[in-house]
C-alpha cells in the first residue's frame, strides 16, 4: 500500500480504514472537520485546507507532505493554473 495519498477521495478512503467506519459523521467527529465539508470534499466540490489534509494524513498514516502536493496539484489543475501546477508536480516528484 503507498504511504501517500494521490486524490482527497483515496486520503478520506484511507482515513475511513483507518477509524473503521463508512460514515463521514464519524470521521469528522473524531477529527473537528465537518461531516459537510468532507463530504464536498469526496465528491470533489470543495478543497480541503492544508491543516486538514495534514490532520487526516496523521490519522491515515500517510504522508503528509506527498499528499498535500498530489492534492494541491489537482487543485491548481482544476483552476487552470499551470505554473502552480507545475510546482506542485515538482514537488511530488521530489517528496
């Protein structure tokens, strides 16, 4: 299994195994983030903050710093920033 994680969908997946729970509610109840925001957030409508993704990384085991740059780089994909882009795949490469 990978240390990281590449998407929000695979980081919360991997927080869910790791609390033993399907449920949102749960996750966030543990962690302080709302069930709503997690929810956005799987579905892929809302970018989670980088303290969150930490703080879930924490739980899941995973890198934080790898899946922070995999996410950001989505992000700045999705927003039509390549130079942001661009640094964030650097900084996967390089983590």
């Amino acid at each position: 299994m990978k240390r990281y994680a590449e998407t929000q969908n695979e980081l919360i997946d991997r927080v869910k195994l790791a609390l033993n729970t399907e449920s949102f509610y749960r996750v966030g109840k543990v962690l302080g983030i709302s069930e709503r925001t997690l929810a956005k957030a799987d579905k892929n409508q809302h970018f989670l903050t980088d303290y969150n993704i930490c703080l879930l990384c924490d739980v899941g085991g995973l890198d934080a710093l790898k899946t922070l740059a995999c996410i950001r780089q989505i992000e700045a994909n999705e927003k039509g920033n390549d130079k942001v882009a661009e640094f964030w795949q650097k900084q996967t490469n390089a983590a």
